[in-house]
C-alpha cells in the first residue's frame, strides 16, 4: 500500500502529468477441491474449503500529453503460493503514441502479446475462474532443471507453462490496427514466452507477437508467434551449463486461433505448438552431467465456448475443454487434459459473479484436482 500512494502522489503533485486515473480490480474466491490440489497444479492454496483473493490489482494511468502516458499495475496474487505476494509491478510501461492513429509503442515491463488469452486474461474478461491450461505449469520443461525425467515434484520443478500465466515480460512493443480489420502487437523481450527474467540474461533478445484479422463481423482469425531463450542461471544447472549453454535453449512457438461469433454465442478454437531445445542434467553423479540438446515438442489445443442467456441480460454459460500433449518420450507421454464449465452473471458495470466446476485428467496416475469454486470479480 505504501508502493501504490507513494506512486500516486508523484503522479498527482508531478505538474508534468494532466490526468491521472486510479482503478483496480479484485477477485473474492470460495474454492472447495480435490485432495491433489496445490499451488503449482492448478493455482488453488488448499485442498479444504477455502475463502480467499487469488488476484488483486491497481491500475495507475497517467497522461502527460496527447503523444505520451505511463501505466502501472500494482499486483497481488497466489502465484506458486498458498499465501498472498506482496504487492508488486506487475506493468510499468511508458507509452508513445506519435501519430494521430492507433499505433502506439509500449516500453518497460509490458503485455506479453502471444495466444488469444492475451486480449483476455483478466478476470472480468475471462468468462471462467481458470486461464487455459497452456497458462498453466505441467511441462516436463523448467528453468532451472532442464528437462524433468522421473516422477514429478511440482513445488521443486513446476515445468514450464507455453505462456508465462502473469502475462508480462520487459521489452518493448508496437501495437496498432491497419486498414481497421488487422490488429497486430510485436515485441521484443528479455526471455520467451514460457519464461520470466527480471533483467536480461541473453545477448540475443526474444521476439514475440500476435496478428489479428477480421475479415467479416462474425469471424476474428488469429495467430501467434515467439522464439527466444528460457532457462535461468540457477544453483541447479550451474555451472554445469555455460552462459552460452543457457543462451542456446530456446523455446519456439507458433499458433493459430480462430473466434466465430453468432447472436448470443461465441466459440473459440486455438492451437499452440511449443518446441523447447532442452538437456538434462544428471544429479546423481558429482560432478553433475549434463545430456546432448535435443527438441521436446508439446500441442495445446483449446475449445472455449459463452453463450448469453437472451432473456436475461447478463447471465451466461461457458465451458472450456483444453489439452496438451507431447509427441515423443516415453518418460513424458501424459497427456494433460481439463474441462471447465459454469455460469455467470454480470450483476452491474463493474461486478461479475461466477460459479465453476473443473475436472482435469492429468499424467498417470490422475491426479484429484477437480475444484468447484464461486469468484466474485470486483472493479473499482
């Protein structure tokens, strides 16, 4: 709190900036689920009834003229925890706006513009409780291990996810519309999609976007790209890996995805194919070892689907069924699924109520991770 006035009274006595707008946005959870449930398996604290906040942000816009802003995002979440983070920048980015059009070009630590979840990971634009599961960890890929052989330890080695699930990487970004039917969002970062570094680990920078169509009102074709390097320096692969070693893996991904809308009913279809250059490191040998780079492959596909209830405004139902699969390794064959599926209803503006049930089918054997939850979404 003491972050977010400090930042607010700069912003207000600064004579540099003319407008400054304050909001947030707060998400009240009841959870009641499997006995597997963790942090690390699918972001819930407790497997006991539990009352919690699992999100909360402060949103900071100031304008300092018609060509510049800034915007900052004060966060609090449940990220690999089963209590709250302290809050912290989740966004700080400087906007520049030199033309009188839609472009614009973002700097600091901004969106990560990759998958059709980036135009809607906040919780008042998602119409279920969960991210897709290609937010969410199950990879056999992590930053510091490498590849991950043998049975899992989700708290040690959570595995990669085929999208960083805070959404936010340091880089720069252009972001415009052409012809008023092409959205685009390019950017170049610290590290790639899958993974997260507060400051830049690589001599070559990862590259990284999302291309929109909508040839008709009806249909939005989308597609996706990133390629850039993932691993840490860490304890766990130092210095058995070089800076140079480290720099080498990388992480390819392409995808496509497309929207159809009809009436009171949307449907969403999107496929990610994610390439990770991996090794692994052998621990039980001192010196620890390290194997040959090799490629591990992994599919998401994703089918999401609302449709509003025409007679009364605001209540819909949705469902979401997600998989993903890897294509070689016997050690690696699970194939993970989930469906979700519930209700909501937009009470007014700025509230949206929402009742969930979500069963996943996870490696062998099945993990008990089905949640049943209640969120109350809250902007301010």
């Amino acid at each position: 709190m003491k972050a977010l006035l400090m930042i607010v009274l700069v912003f207000v006595t600064s004579p540099a900036f003319s407008q400054v707008t304050v909001g947030g946005l707060m998400d009240l959870e009841f959870r009641m689920a499997g006995s597997d449930a963790k942090p690390y398996i699918n972001q819930t604290p407790s497997p006991k009834p539990t009352i919690f906040f699992p999100n909360a942000r402060v949103f900071v816009d100031a304008v300092i003229s018609d060509e510049w802003s800034v915007l900052a995002v004060l966060q609090s979440d449940y990220y690999g925890s089963k209590s709250p983070h302290p809050l912290f920048l989740s966004l700080a980015q400087v906007t520049w706006m030199p033309f009188e059009s839609d472009f614009a070009l973002h700097a600091g630590r901004i969106v990560i513009p990759v998958g059709i979840t980036s135009e809607r990971f906040l919780s008042s634009e998602n119409p279920l409780r969960h991210l897709p599961m290609n937010h969410e960890w199950g990879m056999r890929v992590d930053k510091k291990w490498g590849l991950i052989t043998g049975p899992r330890n989700y708290a040690v080695a959570p595995g990669l996810t085929f999208v960083y699930n805070r959404m936010y990487t340091h880089g720069i970004s252009a972001q415009g519309t052409v012809a008023n039917a092409v959205d685009y969002h390019i950017a170049v970062a610290t590290s790639a999609p899958s993974g997260f570094n507060e400051s830049g680990e690589y001599s070559i920078p990862a590259v990284m976007g999302r291309i929109a169509y909508q040839p008709v009102v009806w249909m939005r074709l989308g597609g996706s790209f990133g390629h850039g390097a993932y691993m840490r320096k860490d304890p766990m692969n130092d210095p058995v890996l070089s800076d140079a070693d480290r720099e080498s893996l990388t992480q390819t991904l392409i995808g496509g995805d497309i929207t159809l809308d009809y009436r009171y009913a949307r449907i969403s279809y999107e496929f990610l194919q994610s390439d990770w250059k991996v090794v692994a490191i052998d621990r039980t040998v001192v010196p620890n070892t390290a194997s040959n780079t090799w490629t591990y492959p992994a599919q998401s596909h994703m089918v999401e689907g609302k449709i509003d209830a025409p007679f009364q405004p605001g209540l819909y139902a949705a469902f979401r069924y997600d998989r993903i699969s890897v294509s070689k390794y016997a050690y690696a064959l699970g194939t993970l699924q989930r469906l979700e599926f519930g209700v909501g209803k937009k009470l007014n503006q700025s509230v949206t109520a929402k009742a969930t049930y979500t069963k996943g089918w996870n490696e062998v054997p099945d993990l008990k991770d089905d949640v049943f939850g209640v969120q109350l979404s809250v902007g301010f």
